[in-house]
C-alpha cells in the first residue's frame, strides 16, 4: 500500500514542480531517481514517504554513504528530497519537513591530513610528567584524542561536565546542543593526576569551574592550546601538517579504522547532519575494502 501512496506522492509533486518552474525533462528524471530510492527504502520499513521522520531521513543518508555515494550526488538528493517535503508541507499533505535543520555536503571539502597512530602516541607523550603544566598538558592532549571534542569544547569544560566516576564528559557543542561523550581509561588516569596533584598547585588559593587552567589559575584559551600542539609536536618530531583540529580528525579517521560506524562517529563529533561527516567516508570505504580483501575468499 506504502509503494502505491509514495509512486503518487512522487507524480504528484513531479506534474506541480513542472507547472510552476517548467523543469527539463532531464531534471525531473533526477527528482525521479531520487525520490525513488528513498522511497524504495522506505518500502522495506512499510512506511510512507510523507510520515518520514528526520531519524528515518538521517537511517537512509547514511545507508547511501555506505552504499558509496559522493558527497556531490548526496547534496543532490538531499536538495530533491528537502523540495519534495517541502511541497507536501505546503499542500498540507504531510506535517513536518523531515529535512528542514538538515544542511547540505559541502561540495569539494575533504579531510585534512590526519596524524598516524604512531604520530599521535609521540605527540601525546611530548609533555614533560615532572611539572604541573606538564601533568595539565598531558591530560589535555589524552582528553582530545580519547573524546573528539572541537578545541573550545575542551578549554570550556568545566568540573560539572566531567563526571570521572561514570568515565564521562558532557559538553555543550555548535548551537548549545549538548552531547556526552565517553573517556578512555588512560585519558581518565591522566585527568585523574591532573585534577589530583597539578590543579590545585596551578589555582593555589583561587577557585574556577574550569577543568584546566594556566599557570595563573585562570581558563585555558584556544589559542594557547594550539600552541602547545604546535610545541609539542616539535618536541616529539612530528612532521605532519597540523591545524588546532588535528586531534580531533585523528581521533575519527582512527575510531573508523578500528571498525566504527559512521552514525556513532557522528554522535560522537557532535555533527547535527550526516553530511558533515561525510569527510571522513573515504576512510571507512578504504577501510572496508582492505577487511573484503583480507577476509573473502576471492579478496
């Protein structure tokens, strides 16, 4: 019954798009063969394409990514099914627009070159363990790397937003929205130390809601933190290209190689649309062709 409802809706919006914008031929192929996919993926839920939900939409772009799709032919999709769910909203036909806080790809954006494995274990072992600002930079390089957090998410972490005992830390990310994120257990030694031993020499008699502080006692900026990323990778022979996020990328582009899917990174990155993510799909493809030919019998 769903199949028969969306092959209508689909015509349905094709013959009024046409007579409001008199579209190519070839155009309305490709709303077509977009909406159509969607709408077949769809019928093995049983579910209508005007009931989608935003979760359903986020299920299906991601099942395209793992179908191999390019950034630029899921920005195309992703505009076809926003005007389609628009129409249907605007003729009453369905409630909500599933796609409406959704942003598209950005056509041409590719992942930054992202640290080796061996390279992050130098550069995480670059600070010296026999100082308070040793211990802290220790513990601010291991919580990057074990979370994934964005630089001002690291430097505005306060006390209330760590919750060791439970290996957690909730953070607020892009657009106030809240996310919690779990540590690694040699991130949570290391922070354990921090909060333990170097803190309390950095802050003396002052008191601060912020995980870590400089030597003054006062909040961490980005700017400073990125300087000790640049100093410590000079320190540990770091030869790569960096940027404040190189963290960051190699805490994805790692979790990936290890067999993480693409929706638990996004969670984890605090990402609101699939697409942002999509920077890092090369890296589960590659990753998903070696274990084809490491593990098929005609690999």
């Amino acid at each position: 019954m769903s199949e028969k409802r969306n092959i209508q809706l689909i015509d349905q919006f094709l013959d009024a798009v046409w007579l409001e914008s008199g579209l190519s031929a070839n155009t309305l192929t490709a709303y077509r063969t977009d909406l159509k996919k969607m709408s077949d993926w769809l019928e093995k839920q049983k579910r209508p394409l005007d009931k989608a939900s935003k979760s359903e939409l986020l299920d299906y772009l991601a099942h395209t990514v793992r179908s191999g799709v390019s950034v630029r032919s899921s920005a195309r999709q992703l505009s076809s099914l926003r005007r389609f769910y628009r129409y249907l909203v605007r003729e009453g036909i369905a409630e909500s627009d599933p796609t409406s806080d959704l942003e598209s790809p950005v056509i041409g954006k590719t992942l930054p070159k992202t640290l080796s494995e061996s390279s992050v274990e130098q550069l995480l072992a670059a600070p010296a363990e026999n100082t308070a600002l040793g211990i802290r930079d220790r513990a601010m390089l291991e919580t990057i790397y074990a979370t994934g957090l964005r630089v001002s998410e690291l430097v505005n972490l306060t006390l209330s937003g760590l919750d060791a005992a439970a290996g957690l830390v909730r953070v607020t990310g892009k657009g106030g929205r809240e996310r919690i994120v779990p540590l690694g257990q040699e991130a949570l030694a290391y922070l354990a130390q921090y909060l333990n031993d170097a803190r309390p020499e950095l802050l003396g008699d002052r008191v601060s809601e912020a995980v870590f502080v400089t030597r003054r006692g006062g909040p961490m900026s980005r700017q400073a933190f990125w300087q000790l990323i640049k100093r410590y990778a000079t320190v540990a022979g770091v030869n790569e290209a960096l940027s404040p996020h190189s963290l960051r990328h190699a805490f994805a582009t790692h979790l990936l190689n290890h067999g993480a899917d693409l929706r638990s990174v996004q969670m984890l990155l605090g990402h609101s649309d699939l697409s942002t993510t999509q920077i890092y799909t090369h890296v589960a493809r590659a990753r998903l062709q070696s274990l084809h030919a490491e593990h098929h019998p005609r690999g």
